[in-house]
C-alpha cells in the first residue's frame, strides 16, 4: 500500500516522479477557472476523507480543491467532530473508515496518531502535517525551487530558526533529493539528530551554524517559518522569541546570500517576527507559487497513493 507518510519513507524515484508529474499537471490546467475538471478523471468514482485535528487554510482548501479536479469526491471532519476525538481508537476509526473511503489524509498532534492509522486502515494514509514533519510541503517547496532555478540537487539551501517539523522534512528531502542544508538558530530548537542524520548518511552536507549571516553565504534558498508552532506552548512564546530574534530573514540577511537567492516560507507567517514584510513581499520571494504548488503536488501524491 502506497501511503504517504515522510519524504524519508518514500523511494526517491517516486519522489522524483511525483514531482515531474505535478508540474505536468500544472501545465495542463494554464489560465482554466479553479473551479474546472481536468482533462483526465484518475479519482472519478472515489472518496477522500480529509480529517484536520490542528487548524489550516492551505492543506485543507488545496486537498479539497485537487480531488475535485481529479474528479473525486471529499469529506471534510474535524478531529474534534469524531468519536475519535472522544475515546474511540485510532485503530478501529481507520477500520471504520477504511469502509467508507479511499484515501485518508489526516493532520494530527502525536505521529503515532497517523502511524497507527497507517498501520490498521485498508487504504492509503497522507502525512498532512505532524508535530514532527510536514511532507507535503516539502513536495511543494521542491517543485516550486525547481520551477524557478532548476534542480535542487547540489544546492545549499538554509533554514533560519526552528528546527520544527518543517525543518524536519526539508531535511529529509536534502537526503533524498540531494541538496546540501545549513540550519541556523539557536541551540535549544536545533532539529532532531535523527533528521540530521537521515540527510547526512544519504550523502548531504548538513551543517549547524549559530551566526545567521554566515549561514547565509552563498546560499541559493533560505527557507523561514513561525517562531511558534500549533504543537508549541503559548506560554513559551516569549522566550522563544527571544530566542529567535537573531534569526528573522530580513533584506540585511538576504543580501549576505546569492544575489538569485529564493526565499520561501510555508505560511502561515507572522510579518516582522521570522519575515519581515520587505522579504515576503520582495523580488526574491516565492512564496505565493509555493503556495499554489501545494495543489499541484499533492495531486500527484494522491495519485501516486492511489496507483492512478
Ligand atoms: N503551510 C500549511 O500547511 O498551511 P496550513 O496550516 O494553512 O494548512
Ligand atoms: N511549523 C508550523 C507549520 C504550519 C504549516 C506548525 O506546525 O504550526
């Protein structure tokens, strides 16, 4: 069963074919109305639940949106809403489920949460964000470097601030799509040394560099997000900020990198804080395409799921 769960856990070939895959599917629906099927109907016929236990705006419009241009249908359920949010198993809700539907995508707190929905549904499960990782984004941020500079293999790509779940799949990517990565921030929010691990032992040079300008040297993207993620206690906000302030991506940062640097960010942002608004909105910023290519890549992930 094809489930889309980590960069890490997915062949690379597929990987790779997936993300061929989005941006010929992009092509293909140039200049049409959102709202308008695509040529080719691969989920005609099937059903996708898509289950939010965290809030969100671009996976659960762009997962909404993609399965109905590839002509299948969508259930919208918030964890909340669930008996699974009320003592029912996570195991005997992906075997109820799995009666119902063809594919579940779920973003959810604890990764055992979707590890265990994998393990006991009958279809295939996608990784919609974790507190560990974020899959689909990455697929999205690769496509959309390569749409613009090309390949992404060999490239130094350079995270500034939290080593989040964000960071941890753009790590697993420098491992399987081959590009090199510098995080730089502050020791208490360095990634898991798994994930540096992982990008390490599959040939990439990850480096860990506490001085934000000198990360930034000769870089060709440098990637931000919030200071505080949904999974982060409100009440460290204030010390993480602290924290991080030495880390915000702003035009002085920038201009330490290539002159051709991109800048992206997953979004949501908070303007002054991580980004400063000169950045977002500047001419080295993408941050808008990558936005849309969450649509065009997870349609592919979902056909690749689906083996259509
Ligand atoms: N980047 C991202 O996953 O955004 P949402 O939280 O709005 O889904
Ligand atoms: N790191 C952020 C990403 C949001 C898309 C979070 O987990 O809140």
């Amino acid at each position: 069963m094809n489930h889309f769960l980590d960069i890490h856990k997915t062949d690379p070939a597929d990987l790779r074919a997936m993300i061929d895959q989005a941006g010929q599917m992009k092509q293909a629906r140039q200049g049409r109305p959102k709202g308008t099927a695509d040529d080719d109907q691969p989920l005609k016929g099937r059903m996708v639940a898509l289950i939010f236990e965290k809030p969100s705006t671009r996976t659960r419009v762009s997962f909404d949106v993609g399965v109905r241009q590839m002509g299948g249908e969508t259930m919208l359920l918030s964890g909340g809403d669930m008996q699974l949010g009320h003592g029912e198993t996570i195991a005997d809700t992906a075997r109820v489920l799995s009666r119902y539907v063809d594919l579940i995508m779920i973003r959810t707190f604890d990764e055992t949460v979707l590890t265990e929905m994998a393990e006991y549904a009958d279809v295939p499960v996608i990784n919609g964000l974790t507190d560990r990782t974020h899959p689909c984004q990455i697929m999205a941020d690769v496509m959309t470097y390569e749409e613009h500079r090309g390949s992404i293999a060999g490239r130094k790509v350079v995270w500034a601030g939290d080593g989040n779940n964000v960071c941890a799949s753009f790590l697993h990517a420098a491992g399987q799509f081959g590009f090199d990565l510098t995080f730089t921030g502050p020791p208490q929010l360095d990634p898991e040394a798994e994930f540096v691990d992982f990008a390490r032992n599959m040939g990439s040079t990850i480096t860990i560099e506490r001085d934000a300008a000198r990360a930034v040297q000769d870089a060709d993207l440098i990637v931000a997000d919030t200071w505080v993620s949904m999974h982060d206690a409100q009440s460290a906000r204030e010390r993480r900020h602290n924290m991080l302030r030495p880390y915000q991506v702003n035009a002085a940062l920038m201009a330490q990198a290539k002159p051709d640097a991109l800048f992206m960010h997953c979004l949501p942002a908070h303007r002054e804080e991580e980004v400063t608004s000169e950045v977002m909105d500047g001419p080295n910023s993408v941050i808008w395409d990558e936005a849309e290519n969450r649509l065009h890549a997870q349609k592919a992930v979902m056909r690749w799921c689906l083996g259509v």
